[in-house]
C-alpha cells in the first residue's frame, strides 16, 4: 500500500480521492467483482488536527491500495456470522478484488443479500477478533491492536489498521455493495526544519539559503523507532494509538545538534503536523573558490581538507538570473533560470568533472549543422515569450544565459544539430546528481565562460584540493550560444582570456570536438 496526500471530497454518492502529492491525478474506486457481486473499496483520509478541538478535512493524508494489498470481509445477518462470508480474503489485482483464499466463491443470492450486513478491514488477518453481536464487531480488535516502532517503508501500511461498514451502492439486489475504510489509528506527522545559511557578504545582497537538515534518530514513548518517510512531502510520520498519550523525540543537525520532543493524544482517524521550529542559523561569507556539496551543503575554501562530496566549485557570488542582472535587457516573463527555479539567488557553480559519452570527453557539438536548434520557440504559441534567444552574446551585457540555451537545446525539435552536446548533458546529469537547492547542470553560455576566465585560477584550486579533474585550459570548450546569422557555428572557448572565443569550426566537424563543461545555479 502506498501513501499519499490527498482532498478527499463526496461528489452525488461517489468517492474520488484527488491527489495532492507530487503523481497528481486522480483516483478512482478500487472496482472489484467478488465472485458474484461487485464492491468497491475506497478510504476516507486522516483528518487534520489544526488546534484543540477543531479538524480539517480539506488536506486529508490517505492511502492508496496497492498491487497485492489484501482485505477481510464479513456479513452478518442478525446477530450472526453468514457463514459462506465469514472473514473471506480478498486481493488487489491488477485493478480488481478478486477472491483468494482458496475457498468456495460467494453464491449470490440476491433476497438474502438484502438482509445482511458487510464488513470489511484492511490488513488481512487470519485470526481477526470479530464480534457480529456488537455495534462496532472491530472493538476489541482495534483495541488490542499493537503499533510496531519500526514504521520504515512498506512496514508502515501494516500498521494501519482500517475498517468498513458495506453500504448500498446502486441497486442491492445487483450486489454491489461499497466500503469507505475508515483509519482506526491516529497519525503523528513530524515536519523538519530547515539549514539556514546567512551570508555575510558587504559587496553584494544575498538572500537566505535553506537546506533540509540532517535528521538522526527517533524515539517514541522512549523506545528507538524508525518513521514512514514521505519524500513528496518531506515528512516524517507514525501511527500512534488512539486515546493513549504518547512522546516522540528525535534529533537533527542544521546549524548545530539539536533535539525536540512532540507530545500529544489523537482520536481514532485523525492526524496532527508538528512543525519543528529552529531560528539557528550559519553565518558564511560566500566566495569564488567555496566548496558545493552533493547535499547543497557550502564549504568554505579556506577549510584544511576539502569535503569528500564536493560536486562544484563556486565561481560566480550573487544572484544569476537574467531578469535580475539586467532587467532592462531580460524580464521575468522571459527567464528561464527565475522560472524554472526561483530559488537559485546566490551563484553559479562549476562542476569539478567533465561529462563523458561512451568514454570520451571532447565531441562535435552535433552529427548535423545549417539550422538553428534556438530557435524554434519564436514561432511557438505556447513558448513565444518564454526565451531568449541563443544567439544573444553580447560582452557588455550580463548575458547568464547558459540555462536558457540549454533548455532550448533539449526541446528542440532540431535535434540532429544538438543532438551531441545533449547527450553530452544528459549522461552528466544521470551521473552527478544535484541537491533540490540547485537548478540541474547545463552547458553555460559564452558570456559564463567569459566570467569564468576572470577568476580561473582560484576555481582551479579548488577543484584539484577537491580531488577533480583539472580545466583543461587553451583546448576547446563549447558554449551554447549559437553565432548571430551563421546555423553551421556554436561559440566555443579557449579559457585562455577573457574575449578568446572561436567561430572558426562548422559544428558538426570532428575538428571542432571541445569539452562540455557543465555548471549550475544555485
């Protein structure tokens, strides 16, 4: 079973569960045919504790079945257990409930249908404790239900416990009856804080830069347990007995070690968020040369040893997007970068390795050349307004523009005259991969290239202290600016000199093969 976040609502008698997770779409009834008639099994959410006394239901966390989830279902007629229908098995499979406990199918008999009563609960148990007699025959078993502290995975949905009354759906005598699982257990939901970087820098404005922490251990009522992660969210959770106090303890590091304590008691089927609060903060004076880390995490060059998980080296302090450098030039309709990530304020940041294809570093920038691949979104009703174009280079204007062209270049549909430099791209961005603090990496622009030479040589450190592998300065690197008013040529750079740029190769020859150096905004 999986676990999502979704608004559940009640539309004329049919449940719809609209997801609010990163799969957004929406989710349909589990539709099953039970050897004779139909059910369908939905689940109506955790509601929100927001304070004491009040719930919302707006921002329900539900579950969803998964492949071979298993459900129990009874009936009851009087004050009895029908016995063809006692505790039967039921197994989601490939979008159905179909009959698995190797018994006898269920004979429909549709006047006696009609005087029972259905029950069904999610896991299945073979020895369930069920009582016909009571009002809710899941009483005691819900009661003695044991909530493990290893909650980690697919152990967490084992642990959640869920219960149905059958009600009418349709037509009684055409058997389709409909279970909406209530949860019978409350959930704790942790929410982290976050690592705040305060740069201290006097020459230019930076803002916060935030991180997730780094979590450690968890205890619940004092004994060592292990949470349900949810990465869409970014939260941390358990099942907790209903009506039974109880304590969770943890810690993190951020700026410094530090632990917490959530206490409380929860009703049955409901959940309650509790946000960690941290004002610590890392004072950091960001400079040309620090280290990036593979957790966005930012070291200071001046450190005696550099971090084993340094994927770049800072090369450019201060905010990169285009609207920001110049916006008289560029405007946030237009910018990419902002667009894209709008929290990537603070730099640009070489990668230390170059990417290789089929183990070679250098290429032709394509197999074809006499077309523009940047420019196909000017004459797109969608994309018109939404670029700049690669051919802009210009030394005089702050053309930060690497990640525009890129993506130009990977939604081109003249692939065949950027097709190398793509997969030049891609393969580095399956191999290295990034913190969600930064933009994925793209091939910078000329004008980037440019700035790098100004500050190559602290940059150059860095990636040797950092055990990287060295620019290779005067060879050929390509940028992706395409030439105003030439298709056959890109841009390439020597990192020799501020201005020391080529024109003088067609793209697609083997003696225009340069280096893809990859960088990204953070």
């Amino acid at each position: 079973m999986k676990v999502y976040n979704y608004i559940s609502m009640l539309l004329l008698g049919v449940v719809s569960l609209a997801s609010c997770s990163q799969d957004d779409g929406i989710e349909g009834e589990n539709m099953g045919t039970l050897q004779g008639f139909q059910i369908s099994v939905s689940e109506d959410g955790f509601q929100t504790v927001n304070a004491p006394g009040t719930r919302a239901t707006e921002n329900n966390y539900t579950t969803k079945f998964s492949e071979g989830d298993m459900i129990g279902i009874f009936a009851v007629k009087g004050e009895n257990i029908v016995e063809d229908i006692n505790n039967r098995q039921f197994t989601y499979q490939d979008g159905e409930w179909v009959l698995t406990d190797g018994e006898d199918a269920i004979e429909y008999k549709g006047s006696e249908f009609s005087k029972m009563n259905f029950y069904a609960y999610y896991p299945y148990d073979s020895k369930v404790t069920f009582e016909p007699a009571n009002d809710d025959p899941f009483a005691t078993y819900v009661s003695n239900w044991k909530v493990g502290v290893d909650q980690s995975g697919d152990n967490y949905t084992k642990y959640d416990l869920m219960t149905s009354t059958g009600t009418v759906q349709g037509d009684r005598l055409k058997g389709s009856i409909a279970f909406t699982m209530q949860h019978r257990m409350a959930m704790a939901v942790i929410q982290m804080p976050e690592k705040v970087y305060t740069f201290t820098n006097t020459d230019v404005t930076l803002e916060d830069y935030k991180l997730p922490v780094t979590v450690g251990s968890f205890t619940i009522d004092n004994v060592e347990a292990s949470p349900y992660y949810q990465a869409s969210t970014d939260t941390y959770r358990f099942l907790v007995k209903p009506n039974t106090a109880f304590s969770i303890k943890g810690t993190y590091t951020g700026a410094q070690e530090m632990d917490y304590a959530a206490n409380g008691t929860l009703e049955s089927g409901t959940a309650k968020k509790y946000v960690i609060e941290d004002t610590n903060k890392s004072s950091h004076l960001l400079a040309v040369g620090d280290y990036y880390c593979a957790d966005g995490s930012i070291v200071s060059k001046d450190v005696e040893t550099a971090p084993d998980n340094v994927i770049g080296i800072v090369y450019h302090v201060g905010n990169p997007q285009p609207s920001i450098t110049t916006p008289a030039t560029y405007t946030e309709t237009n910018d990419a970068l902002r667009r894209d990530y709008p929290s990537c304020t603070h730099g640009l940041v070489l990668a230390i390795t170059y990417p290789s294809v089929g183990g070679t570093q250098t290429a032709a920038f394509s197999t074809n050349r006499d077309v523009f691949f940047g420019g196909w979104y000017s004459t797109d009703e969608d994309w018109s307004d939404k670029f700049v174009a690669c051919t802009t280079y210009n030394t005089s204007i702050a053309a930060y523009l690497g990640y525009n062209n890129t993506v130009l270049m990977t939604m081109s549909p003249n692939t065949f005259v950027c097709d190398k430099a793509v997969s030049y791209v891609e393969a580095y961005r399956g191999a290295v991969f990034v913190p969600a603090s930064a933009s994925s990496w793209y091939l910078p622009s000329l004008y980037e290239l440019d700035e790098l030479v100004n500050v190559i040589s602290t940059v150059q450190e860095s990636i040797k202290n950092a055990g990287g592998e060295a620019l290779a300065v005067g060879s050929r690197h390509w940028s992706s600016n395409e030439r105003t008013g030439n298709t056959t040529v890109i841009y390439q750079h020597l990192l020799q000199a501020t201005g020391a740029y080529l024109v003088d190769k067609y793209r697609n020859q083997g003696g225009a093969a340069g280096y893809f150096p990859m960088m990204l905004a953070f």
